[in-house]
C-alpha cells in the first residue's frame, strides 16, 4: 500500500509539530541552564600583568555529554578499505562506543576467553582489546556491554545448576574485571531483564527473585570504582503511560531501597515496529515515543529516583528509499535527541546499528535504521547528529577581555582552545569545577601565517 512522504511525516512528526511552542520553551531553558557554564578566563602575561584589551578566540573541542554507538563493526568487514572507512567514519561522529562482551561469543570455548586483539573474528563481534585499544587512539571512551545477559550464553555452561551458574559468573565478572576495570566509561551489569520470558537460551539463574541485586553486588565486588549501570529493553512507552506504576520504574524504586549498587540507568529505545505500525496505520501503543509531552514526563520520572540517566540503544527507521523519508528520519533522530539533551539527569546517549544492512538480523535491517549507508556516506541522519554537537550544541566566540584582562563567556560542557594571537591554551568547562581560570600568554601578537 502506497503512503505519501506527508502521512509518514504527520504520523511521525505531527506531535513534535503541535506541541512545539510548549516543547521547545522546556527544551531550551533547560539545555542552557543545565548543559552549559559560566567561564571567566584571567589573560596574564608573562610579566604578571593583566593583558587588557586582548582579542581571543575560544573553540569548544569536546563534549562531556557522551553521543555513541555501537562499535560491533570495528574491523569486521572483508575489504580493508571498507575497514577503514568505517574506523574514519566512527570518530569523526561519536565519542562513545559500545563493546560487545556477550558471554556466549566472548568465550565460545571454555577457559579460551576472545579478549586479545588477534582473536578468531566472529561477525559483530569484535574482541575487547581491540575496540579499547581502538578507543584509545581515537579519544573515544568506552563501554562494557553487558556482564550478565542470559539471552547469549555460550553452550558449554551448565545453565540448570544455580550454583555452578553462580561459581561461573563469578569467576567471568572477576576475569573480566582483572583486564578491563579502571579502562571503561562505564560497565553494563545486566540487560533486559524485564524481557527474559521470550529467552531461549537462559539459564536457572535468570528467573531467580534476587539475581539483579546478586549481580549488581558481584560487580561491585569486582569492579571497584566503575560505574554500574542496569541496562533495560524499550521502557519510554511504559515511562510515559504508567509513571510511577511502570514495571521498570517500581522495580528500580526496590532495587534502590535495597541499597542496591546501581550507578547509572539505561533503556533502550528501538522504534524497530514503526516500519510495520505505519503499514497498517495503527498508531494505538505507539503515540508515547513521539509525544514531547509524554517524554518529558516519562523520563522525568525516573529522574526522580536520584541516577544520572543514558538512552543505551537507539533505533530510528527510514521508512521508505526516498531522500524525503531519509529527511523524516533526520528530523525524528533531531526531536528525539533535543528531548534527551535537556533532561538534566541525562549523560549520554547511544545509537544502536550505525552501518545499514549490517543489523543483528533481517528484522532489524528492514527498519533501515542506518545512520550510514553500505558505502559509509551519511545519510541525513547522521548529518544531523553531527551538525547538534558541532554546531547547535557548540560553542565558539570572539572576545576582547577587558582592562583586567578578564573574558566572561558561557559555554557547553568540554574541554576548549584559546587562542590569542600566536598563542593557544587548552581549559575545560566541566559541571561542578571552578568556573574562573587563569591562563598565563606571551603578549598577543599576530597569529603565524
């Protein structure tokens, strides 16, 4: 059945577009008071004085919000050129990736654990160390996905004895943190667990009425200092109908009255079902993820609960082959991450498969929700995540300081570049530090040619 590019736009964006002057009156305050401070540089000489009347430029470098994406591509591909690109393609457009440590294809073979980077390859996939060491390079923080998720579990475990199944998780959080803890953004104890009764492949342990608050209290045994967070499947829908009474949200309020050590929450945010929900026209329990209103709601609620926030898997689809539909997709991907940025207890948020038809399975793939196509050019979409980071949500200014030298300015969160001159000093916007800093320059003469 035929749909225009106008009934896609109205069924996906018709919310955004009624509820704009409310939305944006939120999402704007709140992204300048809380994703932004205020900086008061002191320009000294090298004699002590004050370098009145200077005329500098500041550059934002980095964000601290962290915009990622999975990385389950590094090196997977058959032509080395196509390896490259996508290496290029990574660290030009996110700060954050995603590795993959699923149990089942980490240690397909008992006590022979994948974690070195010249390990056999196995598709989406790529070994630890190499994702870090690739990160390192690139300036790109990591992520640990995920200690405990029994929907991948390898064949050899004895998945109906608890306490074996404990002995050897207990052993793989130690191992694992062994290698990698004091190296990582953050760790992912467990996944989906709210999901579990579709598994076919869990062990004993996942049913068990305790097994969040046994992990979360294994990987702070192990894990000292990491930050913990509990990763969740599509929750937002529930968020933003139920509040209080939404499944996640009760079972984080126990949880947390537990004393158990979560650091971070996480749910995913997948659209995958939008493909077939605008086949049929059926917009019943699907409204919520493209309602400002309710998002706002939604995930204020769990704000609520005191843990600083992360949208860990994000899938926008493209729902058709045309350029206007690679449009709509860039315009859900810009409301969507406007809505996410000015949460205040927000601190990241990563997109899930970057590279189309390279998804988890031919589900996934028909959503065509690619940032990138085959070939490593952009779509649409992910222009738009570059141009919010680097040009809507960036900061850059001329200043003259005044007769005691001072320039006062109000920046994004990152680290910055000051340039005087032929001079050029590196200093940091960061929540919570000092906002006064004193930089000392040789007089401001011309910058070299």
């Amino acid at each position: 059945m035929d749909i225009s590019i106008e009934e896609k736009r109205q069924f996906c964006l018709g919310l955004f577009d009624e509820k704009r002057k409310e939305t944006e009156k939120i999402t704007t305050a709140n992204i300048e008071k809380y994703r932004k401070g205020n900086c008061r540089v002191q320009l000294t000489g090298q004699d002590g004085r004050p370098l009145a009347g200077a005329k500098v430029k500041v550059r934002q470098m980095t964000h601290d919000f962290k915009y990622g994406a999975n990385i389950f591509l590094l090196d997977e591909f058959e032509k080395e050129e196509e390896n490259q690109a996508y290496r290029e393609m990574f660290a030009q457009y996110f700060n954050l990736a995603t590795i993959p440590f699923y149990w089942a294809e980490l240690e397909p073979e008992e006590g022979k654990p994948r974690y070195a980077s010249d390990s056999k390859k196995i598709w989406r996939r790529p070994a630890p160390d190499l994702c870090l060491n690739y990160c390192e390079e690139k300036g790109i923080s990591g992520k640990l996905h995920c200690l405990f998720y029994d929907k991948f579990i390898p064949a050899w475990l004895p998945k109906q004895d608890a306490a074996a199944m404990k002995r050897l998780y207990e052993k793989r959080f130690a191992e694992i943190a062994a290698r990698y803890s004091g190296k990582l953004y953050e760790v992912e104890v467990t996944n989906e667990m709210l999901y579990e009764s579709g598994w076919t492949e869990n062990s004993v342990l996942t049913g068990k009425r305790d097994i969040i608050e046994w992990c979360f209290a294994q990987a702070s045994k192990f894990f000292n200092g990491d930050k913990l967070v509990i990763n969740e499947g599509n929750q937002i829908d529930t968020l933003c109908r139920e509040g209080y009474r939404s499944p996640y949200f009760m079972q984080l309020d126990m949880l947390l009255s537990h004393g158990t050590p979560i650091n971070k929450i996480g749910m995913q945010a997948h659209l995958f079902d939008y493909m077939g929900a605008i086949e049929e026209r059926e917009k019943k329990g699907r409204t919520e993820n493209m309602d400002p209103e309710l998002l706002l709601k939604g995930l204020n609620c769990l704000a609520e609960l005191g843990k600083p926030l992360e949208i860990t898997e994000v899938t926008i689809p493209t729902l058709g082959k045309t350029q206007e539909d690679e449009e709509i997709q860039a315009q859900i991907l810009k409301e969507l991450y406007t809505i996410w940025f000015s949460i205040p207890a927000m601190e990241s948020v990563v997109y899930w498969n970057t590279v189309e038809g390279t998804a988890y399975n031919s589900g996934e793939n028909r959503a065509s929700g690619g940032l990138f196509h085959r070939d490593f050019t952009p779509k649409k979409s992910a222009l738009m995540l570059k141009k919010l980071f680097e040009e809507i949500w960036h900061t850059e200014l001329e200043l003259t300081a005044d007769e005691d030298g001072i320039v006062d300015f109000r920046g994004f969160y990152g680290e910055y570049i000051l340039e005087c001159g032929s001079n050029k000093r590196s200093f940091g916007i960061h929540k919570g530090e000092n906002p006064v800093k004193e930089l000392v320059l040789f007089p401001c003469g011309p910058a070299n040619p």
